[in-house]
C-alpha cells in the first residue's frame, strides 16, 4: 500500500499552488525541461496513445513568433515567462500505436473513425496537459495556463504541415511572489458531485 503524500507536498501540487502571471528572471534549462516532459509522460492516457505535444517557448526568437498570435492581455504574461509551452496534440497519434500499446491492434478503430480519433487526441492532450503542470509543480516551478491567443495562427506558424493542432498555452518558471489574482473559491463537493 501505498503512503498518503504528506501536507506539504499536497500543498505544493494543489491547495498553495496558483496560477501565476508573473516570473522572476531565472531561466528554465534544458535539464529542467527534459526532467519535466520525463515525468509526465507517465500519466496514463487512453490505449497510451500519448498525443501531446509540447513546443517550449523560450528563445526571443520564438517568442516573437508567438506573440502575434496572443490576444492583448496575454502578451505581458508570455514576454514575462521563462518558457510558454504550446500544448498540442498529434492528430495522426496511431502512428505509434503499433510500438506504444502492443496488447491488441489498437489504431485499426481509430484509422476507421476519424471522429473517434480527432476525440481521443484532444482528451488525452488536454490531459498531458495537465499532467504537465503537475510535474511542473512537483518539481517546484510554478506555472499559467491560458488560452487567449488564436489557434489558426499558432498552428499555420508552428504546425505548418498540419498534422498537429495547438490546444492551450502553459507559462512555466518560478512565480513572483504576487504574480497571481487573489484565488477564486471552488465549488462544494455537494454542488459538483455525488456518491452512488
């Protein structure tokens, strides 16, 4: 059995964690990005279809590729941030079915539908998303997920050929202390779900 995290630490992914505005100048290296995408690959996703995709923003060049894309209130946010990860997901993520889940064919339902595939890789990149921004957090940098930018421009300059589709934005460093809006409240237990 495993142990039950310990307050601090819960504190840290979740109830102190916040969504922030503002970094301070220290950089993001590489070593922090590679140990980050090499903890979040292991959320489970459907099948292990696996279909984000991650473009980490962080040179002025790059960044000035993005910028045009923001809408007004975002770009302080993106010019402030380390690195702004694109999150995005592989519309063609079967490809790597025949490797990644070797139990049963598992593309063949996905080549046949393409509905089902374009469904599938939007939840399951929505959700390395979020496994993103938790192992961000679990490895003490803070992050601020945003949309607010356009999707077309985003992919026509980043994603030319297609095949991949940019979903939301993630600003990634360490947070300035104030770097945040006051929290907003959660909705209740009681008014969100229910124990059948």
């Amino acid at each position: 059995m495993k142990a039950k995290l310990e307050a601090p630490n819960l504190e840290q992914l979740f109830t102190e964690a916040r969504t922030f505005n503002k970094f301070t100048p220290k950089e993001v290296d590489d070593d922090t990005i590679s140990a980050l995408y090499n903890l979040l690959k292991w959320g489970p996703t459907a099948v292990n279809c696996q279909p984000g995709r991650y473009v980490f923003v962080r040179s002025a060049e790059a960044k000035k590729r993005l910028l045009p894309c923001l809408s007004p209130g975002n770009v302080p946010k993106v010019e402030n941030a380390p690195v702004t990860v694109i999150m995005a997901y592989d519309t063609k993520f079967y490809d790597y079915l025949p490797e990644q889940w070797t139990a049963y064919d598992a593309a063949a339902p996905y080549l046949q539908d393409p509905a089902l595939a374009a469904s599938t890789a939007f939840r399951n990149g929505s959700l390395e998303g979020a496994y993103l921004i938790l192992a961000a957090r679990a490895l003490g940098l803070d992050c601020g997920p945003m949309s607010g930018f356009d999707n077309a421009k985003v992919d026509a300059e980043f994603f030319p050929d297609g095949r991949f589709k940019s979903n939301f934005l993630i600003n990634v460093g360490y947070g300035l202390e104030g770097g945040y809006y006051p929290r907003g409240p959660r909705l209740s237990f009681e008014t969100v779900a229910k124990i059948l």
